[in-house]
C-alpha cells in the first residue's frame, strides 16, 4: 500500500485544495490542469466508464437477466467515482471509489454464484448468497470507513477478486463452457498485468518521478502505470462480465455472436426464429 506521499517543493494547489485522502498517488498533483488532480489516473477511468455503458446497452437490446446489466453498470459507476477521487483527491470521493468496487464484485459474484437457476426462480440457496455478500460487503465498507486503513480495504477486495477468479473456473468446468476460456485468459491476463503495474508505481515511484521531469508529454503520459492499472483492470473486469453473459446465454440456449461497437466487444442474441 503506498503510503501518503509528502508535497514536493514548489507543490501545486489546484482547484481542489489541498488534498484530504488518504491516499496520493505518484502521479503529481495539478501537473496538467488546474482542475484535475491527477489528469491521466482520471483520464483512463473511460476504460471502465465506455465499457460499461456499452455492456448495459447489449444487457438490455439481448433482454439478459437484471444482474448483468446491474454489473456492467456498477463498473461505470466504479469508473466515475475513481475519476470523481483523483480527479480531486478528496476523502469523500475516495469513498465513491473504493466502496463501489467491493459492491461490484459481490454483484459479479452473484450473477457467478446464480448461473445454473432458471429465469425468475428465486431459491433458498439465492437469498443465503445475496444475504452473505450483502452482509460481507456492508460490513467491509462500515469497517474501512471506521479505521481508516487502505490496507483493509485492499486485502477484503482481493478477497473477493479470488473469490471471483475460483467461481469463475467453476463455472467453465460445471458448465463446459471451456471453449470460452479465451475471455476468461484475457481477464485474467490484463488484470494481472495491471495489478504489477500498480505496484511498479507504489514501489518504484520516486524513480518515476524523476525520470518525467524531463520527458516528452507522450512519455510522461505512458509512465503513469496507476492509470495503465485502471486501463487494464476496467477491461479485465468488463471481459469477465463478458465471459459471464456468453456461459449464461448457453445454459439458456441462447445463440449469440460477437461484435464491437467503437472496438468494445460485445455479445448480440440472435433471436430464434420460427
């Protein structure tokens, strides 16, 4: 967990004020615009943001269940409040970030856990799974919000992201849905990938600074791995929902193809005809 990193000589105070999060990351504060905190970790949210929209327009043009639109939707929702946080890196919108992402993955975990029930039925099996990631998730965020540790918050969702990660393997084998495990690779595969970038940037991030202070603004765009980390994890995210969607679909033999709007993959039913 990278700790709160101090004002450099000459620091910056922006539109925002000074900072009153917990957290600050390496990125430098009001480097960019006046406006905008961190410019390039708020930028990069639309890797969340986009994808999201987009799932919750094919959740509801495919007439998929609720919960799908529900999670492709808390993934926007993640994204703006991540922008909302480091594009002012004030306490209140930290909150808007991190409390969303617990809430998204129960939600992802619900729509995981109730892959196999039929449409509309509700089973005691159901409500024991909604009222434990219920009371997991709101019993996280009323602890985190009274001890004010980062670190408790990042292990309790990484809890659930392995949680995420072993249901979702589940799922390929109960179902045999293994011929889409390219979606579940490249989930897993690029939040990975932003996951090392994340700590690159906590654990490396005096060198980083120094090496931008005289770079081009392409190369001080592209060392920001705390924004490659939002890219890579809001994809990561968007192709597990994904993966989801298209196991949920066949278990209700549904036909569907794969197509792209503005390059965001996205699944299409094809409506069975008479």
């Amino acid at each position: 967990m990278p700790p709160y990193i101090a004002p450099e000589a000459g620091f910056k105070v922006g539109f925002w004020g000074l900072p009153t999060s917990t957290l600050d990351w390496c990125e430098e504060n009001y480097a960019s615009l006046h406006y905008v905190a961190e410019f390039w970790n708020t930028l990069s949210n639309l890797a969340m943001i986009l994808p999201g929209l987009v799932g919750v327009w094919f959740c509801i043009k495919s007439k998929l269940e609720l919960r799908y639109a529900l999670c492709f939707a808390l993934l926007t929702c993640v994204g703006l409040g991540s922008s909302l946080f480091h594009g002012s890196l004030l306490y209140g919108m930290q909150l808007l970030d991190e409390l969303p992402m617990l809430v998204l993955s129960a939600q992802i975990l619900f729509a995981l856990y109730e892959m196999g029930v039929a449409p509309g039925v509700r089973t005691w099996r159901t409500y024991v799974i909604s009222l434990a990631l219920v009371t997991y998730t709101t019993s996280v965020s009323l602890i985190y919000v009274f001890i004010n540790d980062p670190t408790f918050h990042e292990v309790a969702y990484g809890v659930m992201v392995f949680a995420i990660c072993v249901q979702t393997f589940h799922c390929l084998r109960s179902y045999n849905s293994w011929k889409y495990l390219f979606f579940g690779i490249t989930s897993f595969a690029l939040y990975l990938l932003g996951f090392i970038l994340w700590n690159i940037d906590n654990m490396m991030c005096p060198h980083l600074r120094l090496l931008r202070k005289d770079v081009s603004l392409f190369a001080y765009g592209i060392t920001q791995f705390h924004a490659w980390w939002h890219l890579f994890a809001g994809l990561g995210t968007y192709f597990q929902i994904l993966l989801s969607c298209r196991i949920r679909l066949e278990h209700l033999q549904r036909p569907c193809a794969l197509q792209f709007f503005a390059g965001i993959p996205y699944l299409k039913a094809i409506e069975k005809k008479d």
